[in-house]
C-alpha cells in the first residue's frame, strides 16, 4: 500500500515538474514597429574598409540614399555612434560581410542595401527599411549592441535609427522618423539625421499602403553612396 502511494505521489510531481517547465518556456514575442527579427549567428570579422575605418575613427560622414521616390542626404554620427555607424556604411558599401538570409551565402564586396525596400510605412511616425528579405525579420546573419552614451533623443523628424527586436539585437534594419517618438528614447540607436531630401522620407511615409503597413508599390533603395561630411549641414 505504501509503495502504490509513493508511487502516485512521484508520478504526481513529475508531471507538475513538466508542466512548470513547459509553462516557463519562453516563446517569441511579435515584434512591434521598429522592429527587426534577428537570427542568433557568429559575428563576422571586423571590416577594415576605407569608410569603415572612418566611422571607427569618429570622423562624421554624409551618406546619399538614392530612391526611386527621390534622393535623401544623411550626415552619420560617427562620433555619437562609431560602431552602428561603422555597420552602415559597411553594408552600404560591401566593405562588411554579411550572410543572405535567403540563401546563407556569405557576402564579401556587395551592398546589402541595394535593391532593398522599405518594407513598412506609418505616416505621422517613421519609415523602415533595410531588410535583405524584404519581411521585416531579415538580417545581416549577426546582431550588435546599442549606443546610447551621447545622449541623443528622439527630439526631431528625420532622425536615422537603428530598428531592432530588443536591447542589443541590431543588425541591417533602421528607419527614418517623421514625428518625435520620445518613448523611443534609449532603446534604438540614433546614429543620423537627414540634412537634404526629408520631403523624400515624408513622400514615401504617405505611399499607399496594404496589410503590416507595407507600400503597395515597392519603395526601393536604389543606391547608397558615401562621402566626408561638410563642416556644417542642417535640413
């Protein structure tokens, strides 16, 4: 009678012990905008590009994004950002490595912007682009922390800022603001201001829309080009 009871009784905990377990079990959140989806992966050597070693050094640059909405000018914070910042003009330029989230492939030499969308558009809030899969859970194939010591916050429009799914998860993706999101503050790298072409970013914040406030006309990153930024520059 006693070993049918201690039994049933061990039975008894085993189970709770993996319901518990089950129940404790984290399970994705859905992201909310900005927001990129990354895949957990090695991070690849550190580029020693021309324009990467710049941004390293803190040395502010002016990246051209060409569209085929228009073009829009941003100066780059390197000295506010100089790691974030290193990771865009990398991809932009092929200067970095990165992995093709379709495929795998490691790519050496080409831009992962080029050819790529904005994949969601809220008017009144931002614009979000770079995501090789043109989803919104595409990424470079690594992740990387955020950089917040200057200080910067969301107290203008056409702020460059890097979209992500959480503290430290960074990749390719970013958008371009067309309000002053303050609650954004301290959770998204702010690593650019636009300084020419905002009526651009306000052009295709206001393009039609379908399901997950995607353009129904794709909104496509044609060209990135970069170059030393001027002395002074305003919008």
């Amino acid at each position: 009678m006693h070993i049918r009871i201690l039994t049933a009784l061990l039975l008894c905990l085993t189970v709770s012990a993996c319901k518990e377990s089950s129940e404790k079990k984290e399970t994705p959140s859905n992201a909310t905008p900005p927001a990129a989806t990354p895949t957990p992966a090695p991070k690849p050597a550190e580029p020693t590009g021309e324009w990467t070693k710049k941004a390293q050094a803190g040395q502010d640059l002016q990246a051209t994004m060409e569209t085929n909405q228009g073009t829009i000018v941003i100066r780059l914070f390197s000295k506010d950002a100089p790691m974030t910042v290193a990771n865009f003009v990398g991809l932009a330029t092929g200067e970095k490595q990165w992995s093709d989230p379709r495929t795998g492939d490691r790519m050496t030499g080409k831009s992962l912007y080029e050819g790529v969308i904005f994949h969601r558009v809220i008017p009144g809030f931002m614009i979000q682009g770079g995501d090789p899969t043109g989803t919104g859970r595409g990424d470079p194939g690594y992740r990387f922390g955020d950089e917040f010591q200057s200080g910067r916050t969301f107290d203008k429009t056409g702020l460059l800022a890097m979209a992500n799914a959480g503290p430290n998860t960074n990749g390719s993706q970013f958008f371009i603001t067309t309000s002053t999101p303050s609650y954004l503050n301290g959770k998204h790298t702010i690593f650019g201001e636009v300084v020419k072409g905002y009526d651009v970013v306000e052009k295709i914040s206001n393009v039609a829309t379908g399901p997950g406030d995607r353009p129904v006309e794709p909104v496509v990153i044609q060209k990135i080009t970069l170059a030393d930024a001027p002395a002074a520059g305003g919008k």
